[in-house]
C-alpha cells in the first residue's frame, strides 16, 4: 500500500464513522458535538454546515453549500472531512483543476464519467481525498484532508 493509500485509509475510517451519526440522526449541532465530545475527549469538531475554523486554507474546496464539515483531533494529527454539494459528475474536473492550480500533485484518479469519480492528491503539507457521488438529493463531492506524516 502506498504512503498516501495508507496516510488517508485510517483517518478516513474515522471520519465516516464519525460523519455516519449526524447523518443518521439527522441532526447538526450542539446535541451531537456533546455525543461526539463525550466519545472522543474533545477531539472532534462537527463544523454542521460550515468549513470546520482551522480548515486548511491551502486545500481547495468546490463552491457549493456545504452539508457537513468536521475536524478529528488536533494541532498537527488533525484531519478534516467536508461535503459541498455539486452540480454533477463533471465537477471531478473542476475539483482537479482547482488542487493542480494550488500546487496539488494527483497521485490517482478515477473519473467514472458520469458515476462521479475519486481524486487522490497531495503537497508537501496535505493529502486530500475526494469522492465525487450522486446523493439521495443530488451531487456531492466529499473531501478528507490529512497532514503529511514527513511535515511534522
């Protein structure tokens, strides 16, 4: 498994675990960050329908309303995971055009037309994850952003 594989598979297992019970509940907000901060020690922020505060600003993110945003831990361990909605498929390109002009490097893609399709990229201080998919009320595309391991 490559560096980035393994970089991205972990915090990405705990971020959708972590984004499965607002999405179940139903629910944004203070009653679910107490649940989150209660099971994690405080180490979670769900943003709702925000960028999470400490969001990277270097990382990208497709102009869309943003459904959830979320950080998992802190200071330099912490990852971030964010759904925008999106037009359609298409915005897979539009998602890599906008990484490659802030200096993102694509280490894998897989546009599956008009499926969606996955982008996986990365600078010397981030690596990104994006899943472009059909949703129940349209497109989203979902990013899991995650510090480079050698930066630290």
């Amino acid at each position: 498994m490559s560096t980035m594989r393994r970089r991205i598979a972990i915090p990405l297992a705990i971020v959708l675990a972590a984004a499965t019970v607002p999405a179940l509940t139903g629910c944004f907000g203070n009653p679910v960050q107490g649940l989150v901060n209660a099971a994690t020690g405080g180490k979670v922020h769900v943003g709702g329908g925000s960028l999470p505060k400490d969001f990277p600003s270097a990382v990208p993110v497709h102009k869309g309303k943003i459904d959830t945003g979320l950080g998992v831990g802190s200071g330099k361990k912490e990852i971030w995971n964010v759904t925008v909605e999106v037009s359609g498929a298409s915005a897979v390109s539009e998602i890599k055009s906008q990484l490659t002009e802030a200096k993102f490097t694509t280490q894998e893609e897989n546009t599956g037309g008009s499926d969606g399709g996955t982008i996986v990229a990365d600078n010397k201080t981030y690596g990104v994850l994006v899943v472009v998919t059909k949703a129940d009320k349209g497109w989203i595309a979902n990013y899991t952003v995650t510090p480079d391991s050698t930066s630290n």
